[in-house]
C-alpha cells in the first residue's frame, strides 16, 4: 500500500495515541507523517511520542515525518460573576479591558489589540462562531457591540475577529519555546498558526534557520486575500478548515480549499487539506458518504496530504480511522479519470513556469510506460519538482539524508529511500534499478526513468533523465509489492 497510494496521510496524535504501540499500528494503517498538537501536552510528553515515531520508522523501515503544529495566539473572554449570560439578537453588550467579573452588561476581553483593529461594522465571534457580536462603538479601551446571533457567553470563550487585520505576531512566548525544543527534538516541519501576513512566515523561518521546513496555516481571511505573499516564502502549506470554517461563511470554505490547493501546486510546494475529514468516526466505525466523498475530493483536487484530527488523537477509532482514509484514497486513485481530473484542476494556463527536466523526465515516463521515477536528490528539490507534474507513476526518491527522505513523506506520490551519492553513470543505474525492484515499485526488467546531477551529489545540479531497467533482486531481498 504505502508504495501505491500518492497522497499521504497526516495522523495527529494525542491521549487516545501517542503510546508506542498504537503509533507503529498507525504507521501500518497508513499513517506517513504525525502531527504533534502544542496546543495540548507537556515537553515531556513530546519528547516520548517523537522517541515512539522514531523508533516506528525504524520498525517498518519507512521514513516517517513529524509535524509540530505551534498554538499561536488565543483570543478569550474573561469570566462572568454567575459563569454565563445569555444574549438575544438586538441585545447590546460592553467588552473591554476591566478584567472585574462580566455581567449581562460588560465582560473583560484583554486582548488591546483587538480594540485597536475593529471599527463599527467588523464582528466578533464567540465559540467558534455560535454567538456574533458586531461593533457599535470602538475605542483602544473597548467597545459597544450588538448581538447579531443569539447565545449563551460563558467563562473564557474563544473569540474571532474575522475582519480585523491584528497587529500582533503569530509567535507566543509560548511559541517560541515549543518552537526551541521541537528543534531541539529535530522535528521535520513546524506549522504556524493564525497567519495574516508574509511578515509572519519571515519571522518563524528566522527562527527556525534552517533546521526544519516551514508550513503556514492557512485559517484567516487576510492569509487568503495575501496568499501569493504567503506561499512564496513557506516550504509548505495546510488548509486550516477549523478556524477558517469560523471566520467565513460556510459556503466560501470549498472555495478557498480550491484557491489554496491549486496556488500550492503551481508552486510546487505541499499542501495539505485539514479539519472534520472523517469527523464522525470520532465515535462511529464507519464514515458518513459525505465524509468519504470529501477525502476523495481532495485527492482529486491533487492534495499532497489529508489530515486527521480528532480521530486519531481522541477518537474512539484511531487505527480504522487512518485505514478508512487509506481505502478512500486508493479508491479514488484508481479512477483511470483522476489524472485528468488532477489537470482540470489546475486549469490550462500555459503561463505558469514548468521545470524542463521534471517535465521531460514525467513525459519519458509515460512514453515508456515506465514502472516508476527514481530522482537521485541530495534536498529533496527534485523529486517535489516530479511530484509537481502529478505523473501516473511513483517516484522512488533515493537521498543520503535520512532527514530529506522524512520531509518527503509528505510529498505527493513520493516514497524515499536512503542512498549514497552515485560513483559514476554505471553505478547510478545499477543503484536506481535495484533500488526500484527491492522497494516493489518496479518488476526485474521494467522501465524506469532515472533522474539525476552531474556532478553527482551536488544540490541543484538536476540534468539528466535516463532510461534503464530494473535489475533483479539480490537472494533474500524482499520480492516487489503487486502494482
């Protein structure tokens, strides 16, 4: 399965699975990167579940990443003297900066820069959007708002400001030290939260110098209106569904999904489809249709990556929830019309700029009907450039780094697999055509299309597409996986 399956799946882990054990059963199921949520857990707590990812990747001999997903900043209510009130539409309430327990009247909010954003007209969102409240009157010290949904306020709600630009960063204090240690535990990707500006994917790639690949969290309506901004400077990017759910109406969420998946791939750059996928195995066995037809849209829109939540974290199913969204996408992906429905989404515009060794090498593919692309890559770079032209064969990445080879576990359609840097042009084939026979994505005598630089070993160096055939496997060798 994992050498069949191009889009990956995202398993975020909490108390109902961050024990060794259901880590490697998650891994089996199909998992190919884990979601670390810092919003939830201790220091210590990380630490255990990395050393289990660790050693589940070692166990089935597959490069599994790690996603550490920062909290960014919460917005919240103060408390009420009697716990809750209740608002009707046309009841008017103060929020402001007194911190003195609220009444039906005024509650604290201590966020000064919300006050400092909002003008009359721009609304508040309480509880993910179950109360509305719209400005009146504003001033820096707080503000008059009327309710435009009725509810229930209680004790330390969240709230929204979908059409405030905050200044503020996205990086807590808090963030900056889960940021420090998810470094120190050599995590693969850190995902920030709440963007609004490209400013604030500069600030996190500063910090993070390097030493992992950046992701942007795709949440707000100003992240949106600034996407090209955003996607230039992220090495990766998530369709935050939750949060973005909250902050635009219902029907503009598919939308955006759209505009977010095809901006990535233009670019070239993973992304991922997040939030509710298979909600209801929260508790069920089994998906609603409507569930299953939402992960197969994402795969037909081209996604790299879909997201599990709840479901693994704190679902009572979080094994068959990763093997359901595996049957799905092999499912979907063996639609003889995806490829075609994977183009049309991303339209006909012949514009856009497109890698002249990734698209020789894809087209070589097809007209040989080779049985895979096998990129020799010291960054990563080139099998992503692959995996941009969405080819129908999979691409077997061959890498001396063993850390490249996990980032690539979000990568659509690629497999990595660890390989030292090729002597010669003879020793580059016979490395990709027995490394394409032991992994099971090519049979002894299939076509392959080889992808290389030369120099060999040198990163960016990507000139060379080569036809070759896959050798048989040594005695003992793993036999390959039915195609």
């Amino acid at each position: 399965m994992p050498l069949r399956r191009r889009s990956k799946i995202v398993a975020t882990l909490g108390p109902a699975s961050r024990d060794r054990a259901m880590v490697l059963a998650l891994a089996r199921a199909g998992a190919d990167v884990f979601r670390l949520n810092f919003s939830h857990g201790s220091h210590a707590d990380h630490a255990e579940t990395v050393a289990a990812i660790r050693s589940a990747g070692l166990e089935i001999d597959r490069p599994l990443a790690i996603l550490a997903d920062l909290q960014g900043p919460k917005f919240r209510l103060g408390r009420f003297a009697e716990g809750r009130v209740e608002l009707a539409v046309g009841d008017e309430i103060r929020l402001d900066l007194d911190m003195t327990p609220g009444t039906r009247e005024r509650v604290g909010m201590p966020h000064p820069e919300i006050f400092q954003a909002i003008a009359p007209g721009d609304l508040i969102l309480v509880d993910d959007g179950k109360v509305r409240l719209e400005a009146v009157t504003c001033s820096p010290q707080g503000g008059t708002f009327r309710c435009t949904q009725a509810g229930t306020l209680s004790d330390r709600k969240g709230v929204n400001v979908p059409s405030a630009d905050l200044d503020l960063s996205p990086l807590t204090d808090k963030d900056r030290a889960d940021l420090s240690f998810a470094l120190e535990q050599k995590v693969d990707y850190v995902a920030l939260s709440f963007v609004q500006r490209a400013a604030d994917v500069a600030e996190l790639r500063r910090l993070v110098n390097g030493r992992a690949r950046v992701l942007a969290k795709i949440e707000k309506p100003q992240a949106v209106a600034r996407l090209a901004e955003i996607l230039d400077l992220c090495d990766a990017v998530m369709v935050a569904r939750g949060d973005l759910g909250v902050e635009y109406a219902p029907e503009e969420v598919p939308i955006a999904q759209k505009q977010i998946v095809r901006a990535a791939r233009e670019r070239g750059i993973p992304v991922i489809v997040a939030t509710q996928m298979l909600d209801s195995m929260m508790v069920n066995a089994t998906p609603t249709r409507a569930e299953a037809s939402d992960v197969a849209n994402a795969v037909y829109e081209g996604a790299d990556a879909l997201m599990l939540s709840g479901e693994t974290a704190a679902g009572a199913h979080p094994v068959a929830s990763v093997e359901m969204m595996a049957r799905i996408i092999l499912r979907t992906e063996a639609d003889p019309n995806l490829p075609f429905l994977m183009q049309a989404e991303m339209g006909t515009d012949d514009s856009r700029e497109t890698d002249p060794i990734a698209l020789a090498a894809c087209q070589a593919a097809a007209a040989a009907r080779a049985a895979c692309l096998v990129p020799f890559t010291a960054t990563g770079t080139s099998a992503m450039r692959l995996a941009r032209e969405r080819p129908v064969q999979p691409i077997l990445a061959l890498t001396p780094d063993p850390a490249i080879a996990r980032r690539l576990a979000l990568v659509w359609g690629v497999r990595a697999r660890i390989a030292g840097d090729p002597a010669d042009f003879e020793d580059m084939a016979a490395r990709a055509t027995l490394a394409a026979t032991v992994s099971g994505a090519a049979r002894p005598g299939d076509q392959i299309v080889i992808v290389a630089g030369v120099p060999f070993g040198t990163p960016g160096a990507t000139n060379l597409v080569r036809l070759a055939r896959a050798a048989p496997a040594p005695d003992g060798a793993p036999g390959p996986t039915p195609r």
